[in-house]
C-alpha cells in the first residue's frame, strides 16, 4: 500500500485591482498536497527556484491552451522537458 504523506505548499493569491486606490494586495495561502502530487508539480519545474504558484500558473496555461491548440500545449510540454534536461534538475 502506498504511504500517504501531506505536504504543505504556500500558493500567492492576488486580489483584483481595488478601483479607489488603484493597487494589487497579495495574500500567501496555504494548501496540503499529497506527498506524490508535489513530486509530480516538481517535475514541471524548468528552474530550481521555481515556485509553486508559478507551477500551477504554468499548468493553468497549458490546460487553456490545449483545449485551443494541442499541438502548442505539446510543444510547451517538449520544451519543459529539454530546459530540464539543460539544468539537470
């Protein structure tokens, strides 16, 4: 059976633009993820440094873009992994 592990990841949430003073709040969220999901987001990572929120910002664009262009999203995913390989992560 597998081992079930949580793992917590902090995730930038950005609040809409508020029209009387023209700014962007951030707020830090926190989220569980299942030991195996944050090996498999990591996995995505084209640089060491790369966050979380960045991840699921990449993987929310490929979802967009396959449903328009599955070529395109294939093409991203091809280039994902040569960076990876460049970087020997």
């Amino acid at each position: 059976m597998a081992q079930k592990h949580e793992v917590k990841a902090k995730i930038k949430e950005t609040k809409p633009e508020n029209s009387e003073n023209n700014h962007i709040k951030n707020k830090i969220t926190t989220i569980k993820l299942n030991l195996q999901t944050k090996q498999r987001l990591e996995k995505l990572r084209e640089h060491k440094r790369e966050s979380y929120d960045d991840l699921l910002r990449k993987m929310l664009y490929i979802l967009s873009t396959v449903r328009v262009d599955s070529d395109k999203s294939k093409e991203i995913l091809d280039k994902i992994d040569e960076t990876r390989k460049k970087m020997d992560i």
